[in-house]
C-alpha cells in the first residue's frame, strides 16, 4: 500500500475528531466555505471527491440542493453530517466516477496526496463527472519554483508519509491538458497555513 494511503487508513482508524484530518494545521473550513459559495447556490448539486471528515461539506450542504460526498475510508466519513440532501460513498478515488453529471465538482485537499501519474486520471474523472459551464473548485498544497516530494518518514507526524506539492505553474497545464478552461488560482490562506517558504496552499477554480 503507498505511503499516503497507508497513513490515512492509519489515522482513520484512530481518528476522535473530525479535526485531526488537519495534521496538526489550523482549521481554515469557514474560510473554504464561504470561498466555494461564491460560485454555487441552493440549486446546485455537487460530487465533492476525498470528504474526508466532512470539515467543509458539513458546513455547505444545508446551502445547496445536493452533495455527493466519495471518501475512501469509513473512519473519517463516519463524521459526515447525515442528511437527505447528502449521500456518503465509500470508494478508492483513483477509480471512482458516476455516470452523472454535476454542477460543481470539490476536492479539498487531497490531490497532493497522489503522484501526477495517480492524480491525472483522477482529474480527468471529475471532468467527466462535471456539467457543461460547471466549476472544478480545487484546495492543493503546491510548490512555488519547483515540485517538492516529501516521501519518508516525517518527524512532525510521527510517521512514514508521502505527498506531492507539485508546482503550481504545472498544476495548472495538467488541468488545461484535462480539458479544464478559465482556470484561476487564489491565495486566500493566511500563514499560519503556509509555514514552509516554498510551497503554499492554494484554491483552483476552473470550468468546463
């Protein structure tokens, strides 16, 4: 099992608060939030890839018509918040798509955990899976002159990991080779997110 996967199933395990998915960084969901209501309503509905525990689409759901939350593991979507409008999957992202089509597609944070050659079917799924005119609306922890890789073992978690905060110049030609168009990126966070000096978190948004 890769190093990411095996150390989010470990934590989801173990996990006693939805915040723990944070790995020990601040809480910025409300920030998230309001930012992805900008371009949706209560007549959207939207497949939101990698819920995790639910920190973002807990504090959306009530404000559009549907979410269709896919998390991998039960650990974390057990904190999902339970609703009609709200349909929890349980399913391996790098295989998942719905043969439907929604108007938004969300995935906070979890594209850094895969490797580009992981991550490129993955995003090309969440364009099939988006509507004509719809919004990808990405959270990815990026590089800023050139790809960072963190893959061994971290003395701040404790623990074998792995992640791939790909620059951001090459994120965004990875998106427009998916098919993606009028993509945009935002740095909204403050620093107390961003605490290494080259990478940064950063919010995608693009179109179909």
């Amino acid at each position: 099992m890769p190093k990411s996967e095996l150390y989010w199933k470990n934590l989801s395990a173990k996990i006693t608060d939805p915040t723990q998915t944070k790995n020990k960084r601040p809480d910025t969901s409300d920030l998230e939030r309001d930012f992805i209501l900008e371009y949706f309503n209560q007549e959207d509905d939207i497949v939101d890839i990698g819920s995790g525990s639910g920190l973002i689409i807990n504090k959306l759901y009530d404000k559009v018509s549907s979410i269709v939350a896919i998390e991998k593991f039960e650990g974390f979507s057990k904190y999902i918040v339970e609703s009609p409008n709200v349909l929890v999957i349980n399913a391996d992202l790098k295989d998942f798509r719905i043969r439907r089509q929604y108007d938004g597609v969300l995935c906070t944070g979890v594209s850094q955990c895969f490797s580009l050659e992981e991550m490129t079917p993955i995003y090309a799924n969440m364009f099939a899976m988006l509507k004509q005119g719809g919004y990808f609306i990405m959270r990815m922890h990026c590089g800023l002159k050139e790809d960072v890789i963190v893959d061994g073992y971290s003395d701040e978690l404790n623990t074998n990991y792995f992640a791939s905060y790909r620059k951001l110049d090459s994120e965004i030609q990875t998106l427009k080779d998916t098919g993606f168009k009028d993509i945009q990126t935002f740095d909204i966070f403050p620093d107390t997110l961003n605490v290494w000096e080259n990478t940064r978190h950063f919010m995608f948004v693009a179109k179909k």
